[in-house]
C-alpha cells in the first residue's frame, strides 16, 4: 500500500489501461500510453529517477520491439498474400496453357492430319484409329525413318488414354546398368546423394509408354520388362514395396524381330506380348503417291520457318523426288526439303537445288528443267547469271555509272570490270562513264 499510496493520482488507472491494450494486441496504443504514465510520473517527481521510470522505459522498449515484429509479421503475411494469388493465377493459366496444348497435340497427332493416300497407309491408318479406342499391346515395325513415332503418337492421342502422358525412350540409349533405375524408379538414400526419383513406367500410368528400337533391348532388360507386363506392378531401386502401374506399351523395331527370335536374340514370350496389334509401315519408296505430298508439307513448314514466304517446286524438281528411291524414306526427304529451302536462290526450287545423290539417281532422258531455260544449267553457271543480272541492273540504275555502281555493290570498280568481263556483260554494259 505505500509503494501504490507513493505513485501519482491516476497512474495506477493508465497502467491497467495499459495493461489492457497490450493484452488486445493494440501495441500502438499500448505506446502511447505508456508515454502518458511516462510524463505523469516525471511530473510528479521531476528530477527523480526511481525502479518506476526505469521500468517505464523498459517497457517501452519492450513493446516497440514487438510492435516492429508485428509489422515485419504483417508484411511478411501481405507478400504471402500476394505470392499465393500469383501462384493460383499462374496455376489457373498452366491448366490452360496445359489444356490447349493437348488439344493441339490431340489435333497434330489424329489420323486425319497424317499425310498419306496411298492404300497401304490408308489401311494402317484405319487400323490405328481402331486400335487408339483400346488398351492394347501395339508393335509398329517399319524402316528407319517411316514414321514409327508418328504412328505411335496417333494411337496415343487418338484414343481414351490421350489425357495421359506419352512418355518415349530410345532402348538403345539405356544400359543394363541404369535400366532398373530409368524404367522402374530408385528411392531415397539407395547411394550416397541419390534422391527419389520415378521411373519411365510410373511417370507412364494412365498413358503411353513408347519402347522405340525395342529389338536392341538386350535379354535381361527384355526379362524385366516382361515381369511388368505380367504382373503389373514395379519395384523402385531400394524399395520395399511394389507400385501398382497401367500403362499401354507401344513398341517399335526396324528389325525382324521373328527371325531375332529364331537366333535366340529376342524372347518370344515378350514378342507375343508387345504384339497384340502389328502395324508395318512401308518404306517411302512404295508409297510414291505420298512422296509430293509429303515434299509439299515440308515445303510449306520450312518456307515459313525460314521467312522464306511461298515456294515452290519446278516440274522436273517434282519428277526427280518422285523418282528418288529414299533409302532413308520420310526423314530422308524431309532433310532433303529443308535444305532445298535454306540453299534456293529464288521463290521456286529448282532441280539443281536438289543434292547431287537425288539429281545422280533420275532418269537421264528426263530433259531440261523449264523453269531454266532451254538448256540445263550447273550451279557455278547459275550462280554466274544471277550475279550478272544483278550487276547489269545496278548499272542500270546508277545510268551505266560504273564508279558509282561499284560503290552501292561495295566492291571496287576494277573488281566491277573483272566481274563484267568474267561474265560476258561487258558488251551489254558498254556506255560513256558519266561524271561522278
């Protein structure tokens, strides 16, 4: 009672309000209170510093910090805030972008974006529109470059399992000794810094697993994969537990894989497992109707990607890709295609910009490109026309001017006159030099 009878009148009243602020929360209330029990007491005992002032500041101090926690807190809350509408407006936009693609994907990859006419194609096509409805086992076989993956891709996005992942790996680039942990996963902790990780068959469920050159498989992997198929579970490196999978396994070869079997390089368990449908692609060369019309969409494609505008091919052009034999088929002619595109001096691709092999393999009795001139030209000759063309009409528009139109060519006017000279133009550009 004395040490509360020694304070100032009302003192007491500010501290339990004070009390009560801090105990809602309302540090900065609390602050400002503190300040006014602050002044009243030193009013009351000006000059004197007691364990009460000492307290005060105490206080002070004390609820300035929390109070700047709160505010540290309060931003920190605001930017998560914000962060997580960020992260849902950025989840919302991915599930559209996701949704588009699959469309497109759906769209790139349907049978009726698949350029062929020919009866054998169209045969397979169907097939394959038939089989995409299904969960089947599919092996496509076929030359290198026939398009197994294409063909694959349209059995995927084709049928029920399109909304699921199309996962692809290249057999041959697995070894035996990173197979289980590329097909089936390895857990945590299996090596020093190896994380968790999910295999190819995992990452597949509910989808396509695409097995390309399933032929260079080697005997134990073939073991492996097999168990999967029949059991239709795996189990990651270093688990305990198996994973339940169901996936469709597509498979493609360029190998016959019957006669693998008969040399005890393939198991024939497994083969009659993958081959629950056979497709076999025929190679370009018995596809001669599709071969322009595969030409022309890759045309199309490159002319775009290089900003090359419309092209197109001249008629003795057209002959000699028809005629090619493609030991290489689709991939083969459309390298070829892209080339034409990237080396072709004008808007139409002629036959000498055609590689020397396609050229070397037509027929000699063919005759002259008509997009050329009565005579076929070699390329040194062309390129020679086609630099004299631009020179005279330089010349041209510099009024015969030869000093000024070796300026605007940035070449000097003795390069000019050797280049005139070289390539007969001499004649045609024969005018008194007018002033410079």
């Amino acid at each position: 009672m004395t040490l509360l009878s020694s304070l100032p009148p009302g003192l007491v009243h500010k501290l339990a309000h004070f009390s009560s602020l801090v105990s809602q929360g309302d540090y900065g209330s609390a602050v400002t209170m503190l300040g006014e029990c602050k002044r009243l007491f030193e009013a009351n005992q000006p000059g004197c510093r007691n364990e009460f002032l000492v307290l005060f500041e105490k206080l002070e101090l004390m609820v300035l910090g929390v109070l700047q926690r709160e505010k540290l807190l309060g931003e920190t809350v605001e930017r998560l805030d914000a962060s997580h509408t960020e992260l849902k407006a950025l989840e919302q936009r991915l599930k559209r972008e996701n949704t588009v693609l699959k469309q497109q994907l759906r769209r790139r990859f349907s049978v009726g974006k698949v350029i062929g006419s020919s009866p054998k194609m169209a045969n397979i096509l169907r097939l394959a529109q038939r089989v995409a409805e299904t969960t089947v086992n599919v092996l496509i076989t076929g030359e290198t470059g026939t398009g197994k993956e294409m063909v694959a891709k349209v059995v995927h996005y084709s049928g029920q399992r399109r909304h699921g992942p199309f996962m692809a790996v290249n057999c041959t680039a697995v070894p035996d000794t990173l197979f289980e942990s590329e097909f089936f996963g390895i857990e945590k902790g299996v090596a020093t810094g190896v994380e968790k990780r999910r295999g190819l068959i995992e990452g597949s469920r509910g989808g396509t697993l695409f097995l390309d050159e399933i032929g260079d498989m080697s005997m134990a992997s073939q073991s492996k994969i097999l168990r999967v198929l029949e059991l239709g579970e795996v189990t990651p490196v270093g688990a305990r537990e198996t994973v339940p999978v169901d996936i469709r396994l597509v498979c493609a070869t360029n190998r016959d894989l019957a006669r693998d079997i008969e040399d005890g390089r393939f198991r024939r368990d497994l083969y009659y497992r993958v081959k629950v449908v056979h497709l076999d692609l025929p190679p370009l060369r018995e596809r001669k109707d599709d071969i322009l019309l595969l030409a022309e969409s890759f045309l199309t494609t490159f002319a775009h990607d290089m900003a090359r505008g419309r092209m197109a091919f001249s008629r003795a052009a057209r002959e000699a890709l028809r005629e090619y034999h493609w030991p290489g088929n689709i991939r083969e002619l459309e390298n070829e295609v892209e080339r034409a595109v990237a080396l072709a001096y004008s808007s139409k691709i002629y036959l000498d910009d055609l590689s020397e092999e396609i050229r070397g393999r037509t027929s000699p009795v063919r005759g002259p490109d008509p997009g050329l001139g009565a005579e076929p030209t070699p390329p040194s000759g062309r390129l020679k026309r086609l630099e004299r063309d631009a020179i005279l009409a330089c010349l041209a528009e510099c009024g015969g001017n030869r000093t000024r139109a070796a300026r605007m060519l940035g070449i000097s006017r003795e390069s000019l006159r050797r280049k005139l000279k070289g390539n007969g133009a001499d004649a045609s550009a024969q005018k008194d030099e007018a002033p410079s």
